[in-house]
C-alpha cells in the first residue's frame, strides 16, 4: 500500500469514528424512558434546564412523550 492509500484510510477511519462518538447519547425510545423512570426524571430536567439546544431533539420529544404517558395512566388510576 502506498503512503498516500495509508493516509486516505487512516483519515477515513478517524472521520468514521467520529459518528459513533458518544454511546450515551443514543437516542432513547419512549418505552425505554417507561422502564427506566430515574433516566426520565434526568433527561426532562436536562431538557428543561436547556430548552434552546436540546428541546428540539429525539431525546427531549421521547422523554416528554413519556412523561405524558406517565401522567395519563396515573390519571386513569386515580380515577379507578
């Protein structure tokens, strides 16, 4: 392999790892925030503590969802 076939690999792979930057920034499902209620808890206070950056992403509209879904059956519930 040539010195510039290295290079344009080794500068693929570190823009590729580059995507798969933060595990814990996977995007949650709203039956996952469901199942793990102290998870919740933290990503609504994060998305309320900073609405301007993270209120429009997929975790905030999940975990808001959830808490909606949450609130719904307490309801239903309280009412039984």
């Amino acid at each position: 392999m040539t010195i510039k076939a290295s290079i344009l690999v080794i500068a693929v792979a570190a823009a590729l790892t580059g995507c798969n930057e933060d595990r814990s920034q996977q995007t949650k499902t709203v039956g996952w925030f469901l199942d793990h209620r102290d998870e919740l808890a933290m990503a609504l206070k994060a998305c309320r503590d900073n609405p301007g950056e993270l209120g429009k992403t997929a975790n905030c509209i999940n975990a808001n969802e959830a808490r909606n879904k949450v609130t719904i059956q307490e309801m239903k519930d309280a009412l039984k």
